[in-house]
C-alpha cells in the first residue's frame, strides 16, 4: 500500500483548491465525504490514490433544509442517519429515504452519504432511484464555475459521473411535491440484509382532487442497466387511470422491457428482467399508498 496523504477542507474553497493541486497528472486524488466506498476501494486495491481530501467539515456540503415552496436542499456530505431523521424528508420524498436507508448497516449511516451514493456511480445505487423520480438536480462546483446536472444524468456509467477535472458535488436539490403525491422505493437482494441490489425500482405518482386517478407518475430502475434510468413508458401506462390492473401490468411489462441487465453471480438476467416487473408494481403500489394516506392526514 502507497503512502497517502490526507487533508481535511474547511471550506468549499478549500476543497477546489486541494482538489486542483493534488490532481497532478495521474489523477489520484479523491474527495473522501463518508469514505464507505472509498476507503474499501483503495484498501483493495482497485482505486490507487496518493491524495484524500476530507469534505466532511464544509458547512455548504452538510446543509439539510426544506421549504415548501423551494423544495429540499441536501448537501453532498449529509450522512444517511441525518437524512432518515428528518421529517419532511420523510414525509415529501419517501422513495429517496428508503433508498438511503438501505445503504449499509447502522454504523456506515453515520458515515455514508447520499452525494457518495452518487458520486461513486454503481448501477445498483440505492439512493439514485428517488433522486431521478423526484426530478433532482446535482448543484456542481468547479474551476469553471458552478453547473447543474440532472439526476437522471449524472451517472454515465459503472464509476463514472458527470463530474469534470477539479469538479465536486454540492448538492442535491429536490423540488416541492405537488399536493396528493408521493413515492416509493423498493430492491430485491438474495440476503435479508447489506446486500448488493439484484433489482432496485422507485416510483412517484401525483392524484387529482378525487384521490383516485394518477395525473402524473416516473418509474426508476436501478442494478439492471449500466446506470440507474428513468422508464418513461411505464410511467405514462399509469396517467389517466386509477391504477386498475391494466395500468399496473402495462406499467410492469414497460418495466420489464426497459431492463437491460447482465447475468452474475446474483442472478440471471431473464430472472432481473422478471423481477423489474414485480418491483415496479410493487413500488407504484406503495406509493399510492403513502400518497393516499398522507391526504386523509390532510384532510383530518
């Protein structure tokens, strides 16, 4: 194992200015948010790097504040825990909760962090999913200024982002839910628990004024393509209907085609395909349950 240097950033500043003078011409420097993967890459090998910098102190990366009318603010650095407790991200972006909830044991949710979630590109991402549902936009900083990318384009492949040389991730911003919406995320793993997902489905879905049918609605799958991608045909299946069986199978069956997964050793890809279907129906179904439940706690 090489030496390493670590340095810990105090400000944002500070970060683009280690990031910029560490990178050299080997590129083997990585920001370090909650290190959960980072650090078991670099242990193993597969990530070599002379250079950490620490992000874990920058008040920008850790902000976690929501308005009603702007929507959620989740800075780069947030740990899982954090976000698990905080209320109206509980109550307004469900599927992006239960995604992070999945990352790891207790232990590595006080470390772990949706932005490193991101940032460290895996296709079966649990947090992803309710990013790309919710329409989320990654706030970027660099040399060249600040940009904003898409959830849904952040991710360009197996370990590799949208981010540039010299560029981090700030943010996460999520807009206002719509009254009478909300989401929800499942995964299939072959263990009860901290296991990698077979098959990862998120789902969002907004009601009219009756409670019954869906005006809009995005599906998100994740562990069965390159990257975590939005299914917008399955999506569309379920606008205008009251989520009656024909909708719920149309939605399924765009799902199913939609999969572009690999066979491993956790699982075959007819099996993936398969099972995008089930957990699409499954998380539409939870989150018109979440979505109904919260107006009659509206309306109480």
């Amino acid at each position: 194992m090489q030496p390493l240097q670590f340095t810990t950033a105090a400000t944002l500043e500070d970060a683009l200015g280690a990031l910029g003078a560490l990178a050299g011409a080997d590129g083997q420097t990585a920001l370090l948010a909650g290190g959960t993967d980072l650090i078991i890459q670099w242990r193993a090998g597969r990530r070599p790097l002379r250079q950490m910098v620490e992000l874990k102190k920058i008040p920008e990366l850790n902000v976690l504040e929501f308005d009603p009318a702007r929507g959620l603010r989740l800075g780069a650095a947030v740990a899982c825990h954090r976000l698990a407790e905080f209320e109206p991200a509980r109550r307004h972006y469900r599927a992006l909760v239960e995604g992070a909830a999945l990352i790891g044991s207790t232990q590595i949710q006080s470390r772990a962090s949706v932005g490193g979630n991101v940032c460290n590109a895996s296709p079966a991402a649990d947090a992803i999913c309710g990013l790309i549902v919710h329409e989320a936009r990654c706030l970027v900083r660099g040399p060249k200024g600040s940009r904003e990318v898409l959830a849904k384009d952040f991710m360009l492949g197996p370990g590799r982002s949208a981010l540039q040389p010299g560029e981090l991730l700030v943010e996460l911003r999520l807009p206002p839910p719509p009254p009478r919406s909300a989401s929800g995320y499942l995964r299939f793993i072959p263990r009860n628990e901290m296991d990698i997902a077979v098959v990862g489905a998120g789902a969002w879905l907004a009601f009219a004024a009756d409670g019954k049918t869906c005006t809009a609605a995005r599906v998100a799958l994740g562990a069965v393509g390159p990257t975590p991608y939005l299914v917008d045909a399955a999506g569309a299946a379920l606008i205008g209907s009251t989520l009656d069986e024909p909708a719920l199978r149309a939605a399924a069956e765009a799902a199913t085609e939609a999969a572009r997964p690999i066979t491993d050793v956790r699982g075959t890809a007819e099996y993936r395909r398969h099972m995008a279907g089930v957990l699409t129906r499954r998380a539409i179904l939870r989150a018109a349950q979440a979505a109904r439940q919260s107006t009659r706690e509206t309306h109480a």
